[in-house]
C-alpha cells in the first residue's frame, strides 16, 4: 500500500510514448464508454506500442502483431496473467483453466485436454446441428427473433451435450442470462474499486452473487445427475470428475466446480458473441447474405463459406478484444524496456485493422479468408497464440461454420432493427442494440 502511494508520489516512469496525464484525466468518461476508439487512437498518434502514464502497475498497449507474438509466444515464460481482468473474471471461474499461472493451469490443461481431441471435436457435428435445427423449429412458431438471445442459448446447449453430455435446453436461457449478469458485475466492479469487498450490497455484487448461484447451482445439477446414471462417458465431465475423485454424498471439489464454469462462461458467450456479429454483417451486406444461402445448398460448400463468414466477424468484432499479460521479469519490447510487473494490453482488435496485414480493414470480405496469406498466420488472434491460446478454437470455428450455415440453409432472415449497431466492449464484445430479425422457413 506504502509502495503505491510512493509511486503515484513518484509519477510513472516513462519508457514509451503515450499519452499525457491531463489527456488520461480527460479522457476517462470517453474510455469507459469506449475503449476500443481510445485504443485505436491512442496508437495512431503514439505508434505500435504506447504506454499510459499510470504508475502502478506501469501500463503498456501493444498493436503489432510481431510484438504480441513475442509476449505471447516467443518470451511466454516471462508474462503470466496476474492481471486486473483475469483476477476480476477469477471472481466468476475461481482457479479454473482461463485464469490459472504455472502448475495450476498445466495440470488442469492435461486433465481436459483429452475432450478436445481432433477426431472428437469432429464428431460434435451432429451436436451442432441438433441445438440449430430445434431453434429452428422454435423460430417457426415465434419468428421475430433476436439473433444475440438465440445464438446465447443455441451456443450454451452445444456445450451442455458437448463436454457435459447434457441436455441444457430447459435452462439454456436463464443460465445464458446470469452468465451475461456476471460477466457485465465483473466489469462494474472492476471499473469501481471501492466494490471491491463483495460484503457491500451495492446493485453490481447483488447481480453477481445471484449469477454465481444460478452457475453454481448448475454445476451441482450436472454433477449430481451424473451420480446418478453412472453410464460410461468420455466427455470433460468424465475428465474432470475422474481426475478430482467426485463422488455422492461429498461436496464438489472447488477445482471440478471452478472448471465447469470456466467452460460454460468461456464456451458459449464468446461463440454467441461472433456468431451475433456474423449476423449482423451478413443482414447488413445481402451480397454476402446470398452467397452464403446460395452456398448452403450443399453441405460442403456451405461450411467453407460460412467459415468464412465466421472468421471474418472474428477479425471485425473479436470477441477477446483484450488479452492481457503481467511481465514477471524486464523485458525489451520493440525497442522500448519493460520493467518487471507491468500490465500488456494486447488488443486483437487494433492489430486485425492494421492496414499493413489488412488492406481495407473496416471492409467485410469473408473471401480473404478463402485463401491462406501471411496476414491470416500472422496478424489474427481471435483465439489468442502461444501455450495459452483458446482450447476451445477448433470446436468454435466448427460450432461457427455449421451453425451459420445449417441456418442459412433452412431459414430466411430479414433484418428488423436498426443498420447501424453500436458496441460494448465489456468482457466480450457485444452489439449495443438488439439485432433483431424475421425468419421464416426457405
Ligand atoms: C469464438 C469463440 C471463442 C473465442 C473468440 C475465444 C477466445 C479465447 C482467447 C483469446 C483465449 C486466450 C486468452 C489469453 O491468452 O489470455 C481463450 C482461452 C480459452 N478459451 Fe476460448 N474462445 C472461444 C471459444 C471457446 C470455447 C468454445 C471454449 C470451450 C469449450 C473456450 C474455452 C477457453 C479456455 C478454457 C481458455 C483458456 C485456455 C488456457 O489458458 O489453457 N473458448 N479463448
């Protein structure tokens, strides 16, 4: 705490560009409302790396691509994530695999590894298109849809049959909804610092505690179901139960606990937030629209433009717009020293519109993704890179491609809200209106 105070005393030690203090000072209403155009600027008038003048911790952006490769990859074993969001969203998951350093998140990784597998992730098809073909079916009788509230639960149900091999329907809205709660107290809360003890009943740790029952009770749910009907299973849960020797009548270990809802949180939400995004810019450009549906008329054609699609949206909007590191020893990051404990914001959104990788950024063009270029290997992190890059990649690209495409096959959406949708950048980045929708059957 003394070394704090002595530090602000002190003032920042500056060791790249950046912005001033008094700009900070001015500018703190316009970054709550929107980091993204604050990133974005920030590196345009100070360049690839910018350091903002807070003392502690010492703060870094970075937007260029060979320099999040370095943190991430290349000098991984110098950073870990001691940061300020992995520690908020830790509220929420615990010590589960998102949030977990050294030989906490080794062994965890091992234990669930296995339910990723390649041939695995290729077999959950079927899983896709059974969540898809009943909201489809659901969109038949009530066809004013909102797009973000369908993916949601359309995405929560994939992972229920998916790595817990239960049927999430019933419960798929509401527990899509405490979810958001939670994810949206975690940000109040850490854009609050006096919320800090979750003792104080203020509206942001009211929301956030019922939302961690409403997980919590889920996780015993499926836990206790699955006691019950002993049949023999391979999915995560069958990982996770057997690693942790869960059994009736005992309490769920915090570790099983923690990561059950690390996955619900970290499998559906981000999925829901591209696939809403790939919507919105497929109701937006027709021309797009129809080759997709024209496309969807064969199964294989269909799931490589749609892929397409969904990658597209990921460069545009990426879910994980931030991905943030705290050095663990000094490093040199494009010329500039990093002293030991600083926090890296890397920001996947500032380098997928790097005109340098991506000529014409702001454009959606699913076709450069049609083709393999340096820019796709070496300037897209929606799935972040290195030894911590997301374990669910594989079954989110699939889950992306096939939903998009079973939809576009079945269905015919008409746009029914606004063009123009604002964004919330919040643990994941959401549109600010409702995208809305009628569909009808093709
Ligand atoms: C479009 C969908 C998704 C996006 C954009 C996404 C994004 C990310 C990113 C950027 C990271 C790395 C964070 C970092 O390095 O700090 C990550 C990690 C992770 N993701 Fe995903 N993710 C998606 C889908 C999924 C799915 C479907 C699952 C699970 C079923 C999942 C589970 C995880 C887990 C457990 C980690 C932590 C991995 C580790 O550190 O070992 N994600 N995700």
């Amino acid at each position: 705490m003394l070394s704090t105070v002595r530090a602000y005393a002190r003032g920042p030690v500056l060791t790249a560009p950046g912005p001033r203090s008094v700009e900070m000072i001015r500018s703190i209403g316009a970054i709550r409302r929107d980091p993204l155009t604050f990133l974005a600027a920030s590196h345009a008038a100070h360049g690839p790396i910018v350091q903002f003048p807070v003392p502690v911790p010492p703060a870094y952006s970075v937007a260029d691509a060979a320099v999040a490769r370095r943190v991430l990859v290349e000098n991984a074993r110098g950073y870990d994530k001691q940061t300020m969001q992995y520690r908020g969203l830790s509220v929420l998951t615990g010590e589960g695999l998102l949030t977990a350093d050294g030989d906490v998140w080794r062994a965890a990784r091992r234990t669930v590894q296995p339910a990723f597998h390649h041939e695995l992730v290729s077999q959950m098809r079927g899983a896709v298109l059974a969540a898809v073909d009943s909201a489809c079916d659901r969109w038949l009788a009530d066809p004013a849809v909102d797009i973000e509230a369908e993916m949601m639960r359309i995405a929560l149900e994939i992972v229920g049959t998916t790595l817990f091999s239960a049927d999430l329907s019933a419960e798929a809205a509401d527990l899509s909804a405490a979810t958001m709660r939670a994810l949206d107290a975690v940000v109040s809360r850490a854009q609050r610092p006096w919320a800090a003890s979750m003792r104080i009943p203020t509206p942001a740790n009211r929301a956030l505690r019922a939302s961690l029952a409403a997980l919590d009770a889920a996780v015993d749910s499926l836990i206790t179901h699955r006691l019950r009907n002993p049949v023999q299973h391979t999915d995560m849960l069958a990982l996770l139960m057997q690693a942790h020797d869960v059994r009736a009548g005992h309490a769920v270990p915090r570790p099983v606990r923690d990561e059950i809802v690390t996955f619900i949180v970290a499998g559906h939400e981000t999925v829901a937030s591209g696939l809403t995004w790939a919507w919105h810019l497929l109701l937006s450009h027709p021309e797009h629209h129809l080759r997709l549906r024209e496309a969807a008329v064969d199964d294989v054609q269909g799931q490589a433009y749609a892929r397409a699609v969904f990658e597209e949206a990921l460069r545009l909007y990426p879910p994980a717009w931030l991905i943030t590191r705290r050095s663990t020893e000094p490093d040199t990051l494009s010329g500039h020293s990093i002293p030991c404990g600083a926090l890296i914001i890397i920001s996947p959104w500032v380098i997928h519109r790097d005109p340098r990788w991506w000529p014409e950024p702001e454009a959606f063009n699913p076709e450069r993704f049609l083709r393999e270029d340096d820019a796709r290997r070496l300037a897209y992190l929606p799935f972040g890179i290195g030894q911590r890059m997301c374990i669910g990649r594989e079954m989110a690209l699939l889950e992306g491609a096939v939903a998009l495409a079973r939809i576009a096959q079945r269905m015919e959406l008409t746009p029914t809200g606004p063009g123009e949708v604002g964004r919330i950048a919040s643990v994941t980045l959401r549109p600010a209106t409702h995208i809305t929708a009628l569909v009808r059957p093709r």
